[in-house]
C-alpha cells in the first residue's frame, strides 16, 4: 500500500522533521477529497483536523447577515488550512469552503495534540511551522487593512 | 523672434477617439492628434503630461501598445480636480498632451530572462506596453508571470484583456484581490502572497513592479527573499510634478528626478532612498 510519507516528507512546511518526527505525523494524517461549492469546516465548530491542500483551491469566508459570505483569503495548493486544533478551545474561526474540487491531507487534530504532549520536540517543531503560517498571515492581514488600493 | 518656452513646456492637442469604461472610476481613452500627425512614438513605461484646459495638467502613464504608436491610450483613475476633469471629458473633445516623458522598463535587457511583472491597482496601467511587447517577441523570453492585485472583483482594469492572457499557454496570470463576495472564485489575499506559489529562475529572472509605495516595498521583500537580485528589479515611482523636463524640482526623490530619472528605476539605484520617510 502507498503511504503518504513520500508526499510529507517532501513537503517544504515540514522539511527539516527527524524520521521518526514525520512518521509520526503519517499516523495522523489521511487523503481527503471535497466536490467544489463543499464546506470543508464551520465556523464554530471543533477543529478536528487540519489540512495540507494538495490540489485545488479554498476559499475562507466570514458570513455577513447583509453581503452574505464575504471571501478574505484563499488557499492553494501546497498549502496550510487551519490552526484551531492548536489553540484551546479548538474551534473553527472561519467558514472554509471549496470553490474547486480539492483534494488534501487531513492531519487529525487529537492524534497530534496528544503525540505533541507526549513529544515536546515534535509539539516545539510544529508549533515553529505554525507560527511562521500565523505570522504570514497577519502580514498580509495587516496589508489588507492599510486598504492600499484605495484613495487616501 | 524665438520663443523662449522650450519646446516640450507645450501642450499638443489631441481629440478624444473614444472612451472605455474600465471600472466605476477608471477609464481608458483613445486619442488621436488632431493635426494629422502620424504617431506618437513611446517606450513602455513613458508617461505623458495630460493638460486639461483651464484646470490643470498632471502625469499619466501611457498605457497602450508601443507596437501601434498612431493610438494613444491612457488609463486615468479619478481622484481629485484634474483626474476627475479628464474623466468628464468625451468623445470628440481636446486636450493637450506633452510628453512622451521619463524611463522605461527594461524590455530588451530581460531577453533570455523569466520575467515577472507584478502590478497593483492603477498601476497594471504602465505595465499593460510591457506586456503588448512581451507577447509580440514571445520566443525571446522565458517564462513570462503576471501577477495582478486589486482592491475588489469590480476593480480590476482590462478584464477582457486579462482573460486572453490567462488563456494562453505561453503566459502565467494570477490575479488576486483584497477581499470578495459571492461568486468570486478567484484568489483573495494580498498579491505578495501570489510569489511564493510561482516557480522561474531567480538567478535569471528580471522583476518590474508598479503599484503603490506600501505594496511595492512588501513584494520586493517577497523577491528579494525568492534569491531575485536587486539589479533584476525594477520599480516605477509616483511623485508630483509640474514641469516634467527636470527644470522644477517638483518631482525629487532624493537627487533624483522622477520625471527624467524615472519613473522607472532600477531598485539597485535607488535603495537607499525607497521607503525613507525624509524624502
Ligand atoms: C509618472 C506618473 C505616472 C502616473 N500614471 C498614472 C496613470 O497611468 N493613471 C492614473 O490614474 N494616475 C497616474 N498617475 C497619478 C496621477 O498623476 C495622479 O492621480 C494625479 O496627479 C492626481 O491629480 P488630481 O488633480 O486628479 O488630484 P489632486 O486634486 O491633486 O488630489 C486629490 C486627492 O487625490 C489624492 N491623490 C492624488 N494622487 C493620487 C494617486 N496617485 N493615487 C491615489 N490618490 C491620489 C490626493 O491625496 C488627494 O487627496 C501617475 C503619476 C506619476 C507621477
Ligand atoms: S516635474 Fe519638474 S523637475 Fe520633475
């Protein structure tokens, strides 16, 4: 049978785990498949997983009562989908949904909460890869807040 | 007796040919001399002095193909008196027009290059020559990636233009914009999140950047980190101007002048002056 292992350890967000590291995070994960228009997570709802895409894309909306699902940012292949399995009290901020058929790897969040208690290396490794997603984030957050488009 | 106003201090008039609406507040118009004359000659990245009579006159880039110099094409977004005059002119009226003015992008040196283009808002405007010139010597380059960013869906300049290009084999475009609703099924996000989803040869690659100060010093970031040269990129500035022939001193960024220096520069030139908050 094909493991997933070729694909992670290929993969530049975890480029650089000890084997054993990335074999453990094999464990946890599974190919995902989702149809486009297909929620992937709600907000509000527990963060059970979360996503390396590997084809397609995701768009993550906040649903407005008035203008309906506003888009604030999408994720692409190769990316990162989600870090709320990380943070306590592990639930989705935002709607996540396909806009084309995509295809991903689901990390599930309660195998490596607990493999990252037991291993505080493997939670200090993660944790350093999640920060640095976070960080670009809120840099590109912060870029869309200065409205720089606009006339000043 | 000889005039003593030099030459390029006066206005050519040109009639408006036609008017495209781009989106709510930007148009493209055509114009064409109105004494016959055959063309009007420009290297992408130029810009013109357009003069609205009895209001003003302020420095547009000129955004048609260099290949079809008979039409001059200018996309002007409105936002204040002589931008907002210009945009209620239409068909069949005059203005004048001085120029062809300032630098231009390194079209012929990026031969044998990747070459990326990253263009924000308003600013795909003094990309759109490059572009025309990229396609029209396509086999001359390597990989040629557009990447586009605006504010919303409804502002994106050249649609139709941008959907041919996307199109093609031969182009990579990725458009992105600040935020979306509803049946957007494009990217969202800022457009420095596009550079590390390309691949090209950062040893071979040449960059020409146009958008506003604050995106453009986040995507030479994005570059520079990609392993692109400062020498390979180039950035088009945006100062005021009166004179644009280097006599008034309005338009400085430091010793330089934007209306003869520029627009477009080198960034290797002109490092030490981006982003500096005394000039
Ligand atoms: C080399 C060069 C090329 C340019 N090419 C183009 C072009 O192709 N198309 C185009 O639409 N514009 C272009 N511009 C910008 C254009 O020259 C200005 O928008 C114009 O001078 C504004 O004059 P105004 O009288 O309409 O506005 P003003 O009455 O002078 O200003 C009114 C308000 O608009 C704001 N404003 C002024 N300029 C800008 C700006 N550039 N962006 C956002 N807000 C502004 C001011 O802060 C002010 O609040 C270029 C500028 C330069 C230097
Ligand atoms: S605009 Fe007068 S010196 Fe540049």
């Amino acid at each position: 049978m094909q493991t997933l292992e070729p694909y992670l350890a290929e993969h530049p967000f975890l480029e650089g785990l000890e084997p054993y590291q990335l074999k453990i995070i094999v464990g946890c994960a599974s190919n995902v498949r989702f149809d486009a228009e297909q929620y992937i997570l709600r907000e509000g709802e527990e963060a059970t997983n979360f996503y390396i895409i590997h084809q397609g894309k995701v768009a993550l909306e906040i649903f407005t009562s008035d203008r309906g699902p506003i888009t604030i940012q999408t994720i692409g292949e190769g990316e990162v989908l989600g870090w709320s399995w990380l943070i306590p009290p592990y639930q989705w901020h935002y709607d996540a949904r396909a806009i084309e058929p995509t295809s991903a790897i689901a990390l599930d969040a309660k195998c490596l909460r607990a493999k990252c208690e037991e291993d505080h290396d493997l939670g200090y490794e993660l944790l350093k890869r999640f920060t640095h997603v976070i960080t670009q984030r809120l840099e590109a957050t912060r870029l869309q807040l200065l409205d720089v488009y606009g006339v000043h | 007796m000889k005039s003593i106003i030099p030459e390029p201090m006066i206005p050519k008039p040109f009639r408006i040919h036609r008017k495209l609406k781009e989106t709510h507040d930007t148009y493209t118009i055509e114009l064409e001399s109105t004494n016959g004359a055959d063309g009007f000659p420009f290297s992408a990245g130029q810009f013109n002095m357009v003069y609205v009579f009895g209001v003003g006159e302020v420095p547009i880039s000129i955004s048609g193909d260099p290949s079809i110099p008979k039409m001059l094409r200018h996309t002007t977004r409105s936002v204040g008196t002589v931008t907002k005059a210009i945009l209620k002119l239409r068909s069949g009226d005059v203005l004048g027009v001085r120029g062809p003015f300032g630098s231009h992008w390194p079209v012929n040196e990026a031969v044998g290059n990747d070459v990326i283009i990253v263009a924000g808002g308003i600013g795909l405007a003094p990309l759109r020559p490059v572009l025309y010139s990229f396609i029209s010597q396509r086999d001359k380059y390597g990989k040629i990636i557009l990447l586009y960013g605006a504010r919303t869906p409804e502002d994106l300049l050249y649609k139709k233009e941008l959907e041919q290009w996307r199109g093609r084999f031969d182009l990579e475009v990725k458009v992105i914009v600040d935020s979306a609703t509803g049946n957007w099924r494009g990217n969202v996000g800022v457009v420095t999140t596009l550079i590390p989803r390309i691949q090209f040869d950062p040893l071979h690659t040449v960059a020409m950047i146009c958008g506003p100060e604050v995106m453009m010093r986040y995507t030479l970031k994005e570059l520079q980190s990609r392993g692109i040269k400062n020498e390979n990129i180039f950035v088009s500035m945006e100062r005021n101007m009166k004179c644009g022939i280097c006599l008034c001193g309005h338009c400085q960024l430091g010793p330089k002048f934007v209306c003869k220096d520029g627009p477009v520069f080198c960034y290797d030139h002109i490092k030490e002056l981006f982003g500096k908050r005394e000039i």
